[in-house]
C-alpha cells in the first residue's frame, strides 16, 4: 500500500510539473476578453461595411431609376407607344423600336436558350474529364468578357454577309443569341453542378436511365439557376447597340417588319441616333429619355415575370 501511494504521488507530481513546464498564456482571462473584443470589433466592422457597401449599390440603382423616370415620363403617352415616328423623329411615337426590341430579345433567347442549356448538359453530365473539356470551359469563360462590337463584326461577316440574310431580324437574333451563349452556359453548368449527387444517384437506383434523370431529376431542380443566368442576359441582350448596329437596325422607318428578313427599329440603336444625329437636339433628348424608360420598363417586366416563374419552380421543388 505505501509502494502504490508512492507511486501514485510521484507520477501526479510528474504530471503537475509536466503542465507547469508548458508557456502560459499571459494575462490570462484578460487576454482571452480582449481578444473576443477585437473579434467583435472586426466583426461589427465588416458587417458595417457591407452595409454601406449595399446602401451605395441602392443609391447608384435607385438615382439612374429616378433620373431616368424623371426625365421620360414627360414625353410618355398613348401616342408615344402606339404610333411611328414623324416629322424627322420629332414627333410621333416609337411603336416600330418596341416592336424590333421585342423581335429581337425573343429571337436571341429562342436561339441562345436551348443551345446554350444543351451545351451545358453534355459538358456536366456527358463529357469525360479530359484537357479539352478544361479548354472548352475556359473558352467559353473568356468568350464572355469579348467586347460587344466584335460580336457585332461577326455577325455582319458571316450572318449579313456570308449567309446572305442582310440587314434583318434573322441577323441581329443569331448575333445577340451568339453574344449571350457564354453567359447562359456557364450559368447552367453552375446549376446542374450544383444538384446534389444523392439526387442522381437515387433516380438511378430506381431503375431510371440517365437520360430520364437529368430530365425528371437534374433540370427541373437545376431551373432556378438556369432561370437567374437566363435573366441576367435578357438586360445585355435587350440593351446591347453595337451588335444590331451592323447586323439589324435601321435608322427610320414608318413601318413593321412583315418577316425575320426585314430590317427593323429597335430601341438602343434609336436612342443612339437621337442623340448622335439630327438638328433638334432638345425634342430629340426627351424623346431618348422616354425610349430609355420604356427599354427600362420591358428589361423589368420580362425579368419579373422569369422571376415569378423561379420562384413557383424553387416552391414546387422545394430548391
């Protein structure tokens, strides 16, 4: 008995020194406070910065709403949206611009949409990893950053040109849908990326195929993504000038299109006349201001109403 309290008070002893042997933090609980002070302090900072971070962005989107608004409100009517431009642009409506803004976007999201989707699903879920696959991806990538005027220099070269279609609504549309691709690829790969891996694999273990699976499984849970990439391209698509400029528009005309070979009015390129040409500035600024408020108001409501439908597919499938 007195060998194992022997022993047991020299290993608690070993053990008591041991610990004294090890660096003591310095001041203690007064250390540990103030660093949880300065933890709270960078915190409050941060979080105060992205605050005013948030304000500003607010500020700068509700001033160009309001300055806008402001200004084209004045010349908006009934007569401004229904009828065609007259007496040198001067008077008269933008019916023609609405109309080929609106041929325009819906020709370019008809061809970018399913293409780019379609890209996207064989990149994800069909292609095998390999270094032209990486290639592919970082072309597409940098695709995106291309400036604007040079899609516009392709389209004309090879839509106008080399395919014969001209000056007309075929042109812009492929243009314009060429020019979103990049964005709607890269916006569904993150989507389709981002479905859970369970997912897939729960489909496949219930006997369907992969086909059936990316179907009934990876789309319909990847739309809400797909659906917000779509979106942040229809402003680009619908305010774009320099593309239409050499592929699409037209001056001035008193008429509708009557097929996708007719060149057409839009409303970026006849905000951009009006203010580069003509010989009464102080009509035509306010008539460029109401176009631009009108182009404001289209880009708003085609996005709310893509919204809304994100909105029903992320309730209906609870993503």
């Amino acid at each position: 008995m007195t060998g194992n309290s022997h022993k047991s008070n020299n290993s608690s002893s070993s053990v008591q020194a041991h610990r004294s042997a090890w660096p003591k933090e310095p001041g203690g609980k007064k250390t540990s406070f103030a660093q949880s002070g300065r933890k709270k302090l960078t915190q409050a900072i941060g979080f105060t910065l992205l605050f005013v971070a948030i304000i500003l962005a607010l500020i700068f989107l509700g001033s160009i709403i309001y300055f806008i608004t402001i200004r084209g409100i004045q010349v908006i009517s009934w007569e401004f949206l229904t009828e065609v431009p007259r007496r040198a642009m001067t008077q008269g409506g933008v019916a023609p611009a609405i109309v080929g803004t609106f041929y325009l976007t819906l020709g370019a999201l008809l061809f970018s949409v399913p293409l780019g989707l379609a890209c996207a699903i064989y990149i994800c879920e069909y292609s095998p990893a390999s270094y032209a696959v990486n290639i592919i991806r970082l072309s597409i990538n940098n695709l995106a950053g291309v400036p604007s005027v040079v899609f516009g220099l392709f389209g004309f070269a090879v839509f106008v040109k080399a395919f014969g279609f001209g000056v007309s609504i075929l042109s812009g549309s492929l243009t314009l849908g060429i020019m979103a691709l990049p964005g709607i690829i890269s916006a569904s790969q993150e989507a389709i990326l981002a479905v859970p891996q369970s997912f897939k694999e729960a489909s496949l273990a219930l006997g369907a195929t992969h086909w059936q699976t990316i179907k009934k499984v990876v789309l319909p849970t990847a739309l809400p993504g797909i659906l917000t990439g779509i979106i942040l391209n229809i402003g680009r698509v619908a305010g774009e000038t320099a593309p239409i400029l050499f592929t699409a528009a037209t001056f001035y005309t008193r008429g509708y299109p009557d097929s996708i070979f007719s060149e057409v009015m839009a409303l970026p390129y006849h905000i951009y006349a009006l203010m580069t040409e003509g010989t009464r500035p102080e009509q035509q600024t306010m008539i460029a201001y109401g176009c631009s408020l009108i182009l404001l108001c289209i880009v708003l409501l085609i996005s709310a109403a893509a919204i809304f439908f994100r909105q029903k597919q992320r309730r209906l499938y609870g993503t």
